[in-house]
C-alpha cells in the first residue's frame, strides 16, 4: 500500500484541493450492500463519493466537522464526509485513521442509518 505524504498546513490542504489531487489515500474502499445498491439505483458510480471524499468535499456537514476533518487530514484522525442523497437518508463516507505505520487502512461506504 503506498503511503502519500500528509499535507502538513492548512495552507498545504488548500493548494491539494486546488490541484485536484487526493487529500489522503483511502486505503481498501468497501461498501454495505445496501449503500451500495442505493448509490447504484441512482445511476452514480460508488467512487464518485470516494472522490468528492478524498478531495476534501465533505458534503453535508456543518462548519464543526468540516473543521475536525480538515485538522484530521493534518493529524491523522478519521475523516467522515456525508452526502444527501434524493429520496433517502443519504450516505457516510468514513476513512479510519492512521495506523502506526502512519497508513489509512480503509474506507467505508454506508447509509446514515448504518452507522
């Protein structure tokens, strides 16, 4: 698994949303079935969540939680973005935290109510 060099300031995460590269690797990405099937209904492709996700659009959060992920981006910590999704209770996108090794292991695709 490659291991992509953290940004270290808030500055360093501005610049990689502007050069349309990944904020961080998502490790393995997995879904449950039933976000999965939700996402798919709507004819939108799974990894273009993962992509919003990567890229730091966090999608329906408020001004707190945009904050701890862009500070999570930074340290290490989990990050969870959120995405409305018509006629459903929508979706989480969540990538672990580090590990040891100072690598993302995964990320999950899963309705809100799976969480």
């Amino acid at each position: 698994m490659n291991k992509r060099k953290r940004p270290e300031t808030k500055k360093e995460v501005g610049a990689l949303r502007l050069a349309s590269e990944p904020l961080f690797d998502l490790g393995i990405t997995v879904g449950s079935p039933s976000a999965i099937r939700l996402v798919s209904d709507l004819q939108v492709l799974p990894a273009t969540y993962l992509r919003f996700h990567a890229h730091g659009v966090w999608g329906r959060l408020n001004a707190t939680n945009r904050a701890k992920n862009d500070a999570a981006v930074l340290d290490g910590g989990p990050i969870v973005s959120s995405y409305a999704i018509k006629g459903s209770q929508g979706i989480f996108v969540i990538t672990d935290a580090i590990d040891e090794d100072g690598i993302r292991l995964s990320t999950r695709i899963v309705l809100k109510s799976e969480h």
